[in-house]
C-alpha cells in the first residue's frame, strides 16, 4: 500500500526500515492488543517508546482499521477514543483529539477512505464520514458528510459529491483564514476609530 501511496517509496525493503508511520501502526497493533486485554501499562510504554522513536502519538485505546497510512507523520497525534476505519491516510502534523468538552466518548470517528492534509485539526466527537478529504491546517469542529472536501477555520465544505458548494472558498490552501492575521486588522480598525474620535473631540475644542 505505501508504495502505491507515496512516489517518494522505491522498494518493500526500504519502506520496512525507514518509514516511521508504518513503524507506528505496527507497534500500536500491539498496544491495543495488551490494553484491551487490561494490560494497561504495558500498553502504554509500548504506546510511548513509539512516540518517541517515530514522533507519531497513537493512544494505545485508538481503534485503527485496515491499511491506514500516516505519511511522514512527526506530530500526529491520535486519541484514545479515535475510530479510524479502512484506506485512511494521515499527513504530518495532525490532531484527532478532543476539545475538553466531551467526557466519555472524547475523539473523532474517521470512516473508511478518508484524507487528513498536513496539520489539520479534527476535534470532539464528530465524525468524517467516507470518502471525504480535510485540507491543510483546517480545524474541523463538526461532522464532515460523506464525499465531501472540508477546509478553513473552522472547517466548512467546499465540494460535496464532485460538486462546488455554492458560495464556498475554492480549495486553495494558501487563501485559507489567517486568524492571527484577523485579529491584527481587527485591532488596526479599532485604532483608526479611536483616532478618529480623538480628531472629532479636538476640532469641536472638547476637553479629553
């Protein structure tokens, strides 16, 4: 499966001792074997040791389908109440975490030939549904339908079944909201306002 994913990948032999998101998977396998069987601990340690070899957290509770592949994957973090189905793919730098909100059922369900770009958080208990893709450095706080594209902050649906979504921002990841960049113009206007008050009360020869 990676070889047929990633181009970068030129044989078995290689894949086997250099990708680090395969080496997770492996080791998470048997994480999720030892917790449940109550085995806790162990599970745990295993989960750890992982995350610091391959940089890549799985949570050893996380339940993981067939073929999922998490490409350079330093970053990624997975919850311990996390479903992800079959033929999912993960890029770096990804959270399927939780908000702090939930209690018992805290992290994301991600069905079956789903596609996480770099950086995307996916947050609560919501769910992606098939065949859907989220885009780079999208925060998604709501279930994502199925066969759909989901980008910005937060999250919105810019194509469902092939289809643009009327009034939606195209897929272009450099255009995505900027929200730190908001909060700067936000303040800009707020000082234009206040000078021009100031200029207002001067001019009548009001006092300040």
């Amino acid at each position: 499966m990676v070889l047929e994913l990633d181009p970068a990948a030129k044989n078995r032999l290689e894949v086997f001792f250099t990708y680090s998101g395969l080496h997770a998977v492996w080791s998470h396998l048997l994480a999720h074997r030892l917790y449940r069987k109550n085995f806790t601990t162990s599970a745990r340690v295993i989960s750890q040791v992982s995350r610091f070899v391959t940089g890549i957290e799985i949570h050893p509770g996380a339940q993981v389908g067939r073929r999922l592949f998490i490409d350079h994957g330093m970053g990624t973090v997975i919850g311990e109440t996390c479903r992800i189905g079959n033929n999912v793919t993960i890029y770096q730098g990804v959270t399927l975490g939780g908000t702090g909100k939930e209690e018992k059922k805290r992290h994301p369900d991600v069905d079956d030939n789903v596609l996480i770009a770099a950086g995307a958080k996916v947050l609560g208990n919501i769910r992606v549904h098939e065949n859907s893709k989220v885009g780079a450095n999208s925060v998604v706080l709501y279930d994502v339908p199925q066969d759909s594209t989901v980008v910005g902050i937060p999250g919105h649906v810019v194509k469902q079944a092939g289809e643009k979504v009327k009034n939606a921002r195209d897929l272009n990841q450099t255009d995505l909201p900027d929200p730190i960049l908001d909060m700067i113009q936000g303040l800009e206007d707020e000082i234009k306002d206040f000078r021009s008050e100031v200029r207002n009360e001067v001019e009548n020869g009001s006092h300040i």
